[in-house]
C-alpha cells in the first residue's frame, strides 16, 4: 500500500488505543512511538476553463453535468455536494448551507455558508424549472442530486468522472477533487482574501489555505514585472 494508506491506518489505529486508555481499559498506547512517513507536499492538480468544458462535454447525461458544475462553482468536496438538500439553498438570500446532519459530518465538523454566485444562481434555476418558467416543487428534505430519490454514491460519481478524464486524455492525477482545487486557486487568483478563501472552502487551518498560494506564483511574477 502507499504511504499514505499507512499513514491513515497509523492515525486511526492511535486513536483507538488513545480512547482505550481513556476508558482505562490499557495503562498505555502501544503505538505512542510510532511515526508516520514523511511524504512530499504534492502540488494540486487545477482544470482550466477548458478542461471543465471538455470533461462536461464527455459526460452521459445531464445530473452529471450539473454535479461537475455544481463543484466547480462552489469548491464543495464531492459528497458535500451529494448531501445538499433543497433546505439548504436560499435563492432569495443568495447563499448555501453546508450543514451536519444525522448521517453526513463535514470535515471540519463545523458548518458553513457560501455565497452563491450568479452562475451558480443560473444553474440551481436551469435545475428546478422543469419548462420554460414552470418551477418543479420540491420537498425540502430532498437531495438536490439524487435518483429515485436516493442519493448518488460518491463511487459513481467517481469513476463516471474518471471515465470522462480518460477519454479526454488527461493525466491520471487528475480525479474529482481536482475541481476543488480548481475553485480555490481562481480564487486566490481574483485577489479574494485569504481568510475569506478559508471561510468559503471550509479548512479548518489557514494553513491550508496559504498551501494553494505557490501556485498562483506565475501570476504574482506577472504582476510585478508591470513595475
């Protein structure tokens, strides 16, 4: 396995042990000495304007267009997106609640509120009319991506992404988060303040956040070359 696998298996298995100690049911956590592998920082992989055009033009049908737009416009991770509910979108106030529900905890734990853009607006619009200016009604407890009612799984949103990646030839580092990437790096580049980026993207570190400035270095050297 990778690294990183391990990495994760490391973390968990500590855990446990650590709530272990807690309940007192062992004196010590048998993997308190044990390090984790030092991996590289990897650079995240970002789609162009015309990256995003092509893959959504490989694409089946149109639920999976609109989910791909749906992570480019807002930078939400694939199974936010998959548990946003019609309760959660205020077009009237223009902005979206991530939320934490009895089945679905963000990453952070903590909920948050994007704003949403007018593209955005367009496409949430372009969803619940059904024809013309005709709206469907929706419950609000429903998904706003789903089949039958059911939610999609983020498996197959997954490998119906990669499908489109493939036959678009791109490269294999580039999945469905990419599109997250994506979303933050436009917006560091269009001057939005860091800790507004933080906010939107919802890491719970600026840390994080202030990852995703090296790529926007090329930009910066344009800039000061204009002096």
């Amino acid at each position: 396995v990778r690294k990183t696998s391990v990495n994760v298996e490391i973390r968990t298995l500590k855990a446990i042990f650590n709530i272990a100690v807690k309940w007192e049911y062992i004196n010590n956590n048998p993997l308190k000495g044990i390090k984790q592998f030092s991996i590289p920082e990897a650079e995240p992989s970002v789609f162009s304007s015309s990256d995003i055009s092509l893959i959504i033009s490989l694409l089946p049908n149109q639920t999976l267009k609109n989910i791909v737009l749906f992570a480019s416009l807002t930078g939400c991770r694939l199974n936010e997106i998959l548990n946003v509910q019609i309760k959660n979108i205020n077009l009237a106030e223009l902005h979206l609640t991530i939320e934490n529900k009895a089945d679905f905890k963000t990453k952070s734990r903590k909920n948050r509120r994007i704003p949403i853009s007018k593209k955005l607006a367009e496409l949430l619009e372009g969803i619940f009319k059904q024809d013309g200016n005709i709206f469907t009604l929706f419950n609000p407890d429903s998904y706003l991506f789903a089949r039958d009612g059911k939610r999609f799984t983020i498996d197959y949103i997954s490998k119906q992404f990669k499908k489109a990646l493939r036959a678009g030839n791109f490269a294999d580092r580039f999945h469905f988060h990419c599109l997250r990437h994506t979303f933050i790096t436009n917006l560091i580049r269009s001057g939005v303040n860091i800790n507004h980026v933080k906010e939107i993207a919802g890491h719970s570190d600026i840390k994080t956040t202030m990852s995703y400035i090296h790529l926007v270095t090329e930009d910066l050297r344009e800039a000061v070359n204009r002096i």
